[in-house]
C-alpha cells in the first residue's frame, strides 16, 4: 500500500489539503491456560497462563519503548484472557481501558468440545460443517468484520492524530484485516497471521487505510509449533 508522505500522529497536507493520521493497534489475548485443550471460544473463566502473562507484559514494554504516536484509547475484549492482557497495557500507558463488547471471540457451535476427527464426526457436529465459508458452524464472518470494523470507526474519531489500541482474539482481527484490506473473508486456517500476543496495526489518513503493519513481540515466547 502506498506510504508516501506518512507521517505518524501528525496532520499532513496532500495537494494542499490537511490529513489526519491515526493508528489502531489490535492486540491479540496471550497464551491461556487450556491443560485440557478445549476449544474455548466465548466461554469465560479461561485466563492467561503464566506465559500469557508474560507476554502482556511484553506488550506493555511494546508500546511504551515504540516511537509511534501516543495510545490514547484502550479497549478490550469482555472476556477474561483479553482483560488479563489489557492490564499491564492500561498501567503502562496511565489509561483506564474500556470494555467493549464487539471486540468478543466468534460465537461457535463446538466451544467446549475437546475437538479431533472423531469428536467432529459425530452427528451433531457433522451437521454444522456444510458451509466452511460463511461459516456454518458459528457467526458468519462478515458479521465478525463488520462489528470489529463499526468499532475502529469509532475509536479512530476519539484517537484522531494519534493512536488506539483494541484488544480481541484472532478470528476477530483476522477478519477485520482482510475485510480493511478488501479481501476474501475466507482463509485456510493456517493462513491467519494473527499470532498470541500479535500487533496488527492500521493506519489511516482519515478514513482511508495506507498502511498495514504486523508485529510479534513476545514471539520467542510462542509455543515452539506457532513461532
């Protein structure tokens, strides 16, 4: 995407018209405890590990040592993995982060199943697999985009100049990214770049989006199978 005359956090002036520039920066969840691996989702209860832990506090460091615009908003996800990563962010940055309910995880029809072949084979499940691209198992994917993007309109007015950060989970800013960058909603699993603890960040000169940029500062954290 074409950068010329960027300049972060600062007004700029493109054929003699004024442009504001901000940046929103979504943040993913660390790792959570899951010792019986179920597929979470929006169930709550499900908190950091002690390395999701560290990774927030990675987090923190990311953002008080860029030299990017300053963050003045903060939102976060309801659920518990999102508010434990936000903490060490809000402390850091002196801000008071604000729950956001579309920030939440995809709704989806097998949370709480331990899932492998067998489990998604059995009648109740094998129902729900007819359609992987809307999907059928769980909130349509332009639902997910549409609800993230309805959100960074909005914290991108109260951050104007400067810079935000929104804390979900990856299907959600997965979406988010390929609907702002007008791709296909639909991607093989493997192909989300979106990892624990990631920073996708946007930047716009008013509403339009010039620049993509993807961060992983906890990434020699991540399980040896994700880094």
């Amino acid at each position: 995407m074409p950068n010329a005359n960027l300049v972060l956090g600062r007004p700029v002036t493109l054929r003699g018209m004024a442009v504001e520039t901000t940046t929103v920066h979504l943040v993913r969840h660390g790792e959570v405890f899951n010792p019986d691996h179920v597929l979470y989702e929006r169930l709550d209860g499900f908190g950091l590990s002690q390395t999701g832990l560290a990774m927030a506090d990675r987090l923190a460091t990311f953002f008080t040592s860029q030299d990017n615009p300053p963050v003045t908003q903060l939102l976060t996800s309801p659920l518990l993995r999102a508010q434990q990563t936000a903490q060490p962010i809000a402390k850091a940055l002196a801000l008071e982060p604000q729950t956001e309910p579309r920030l939440i995880e995809a709704q989806n029809h097998f949370a709480g199943q331990v899932i492998n072949p067998q489990q998604l084979l059995k009648p109740k499940n094998l129902v729900k697999l007819y359609n992987p691209m809307r999907p059928s198992w769980g909130e349509p994917y332009i639902l997910i985009a549409q609800r993230m993007t309805q959100v960074m309109a909005q914290v991108r007015q109260a951050a104007k100049g400067q810079a935000a950060v929104m804390v979900s989970h990856q299907s959600p800013i997965w979406r988010a990214r390929l609907l702002a960058e007008g791709r296909s909603l639909w991607r093989f699993p493997r192909g989300r770049v979106c990892s624990l603890a990631s920073v996708t960040s946007l930047v716009f000169q008013d509403d339009r989006l010039i620049e993509v940029a993807y961060r992983e500062p906890a990434a020699d954290l991540l399980p040896a199978d994700l880094r």
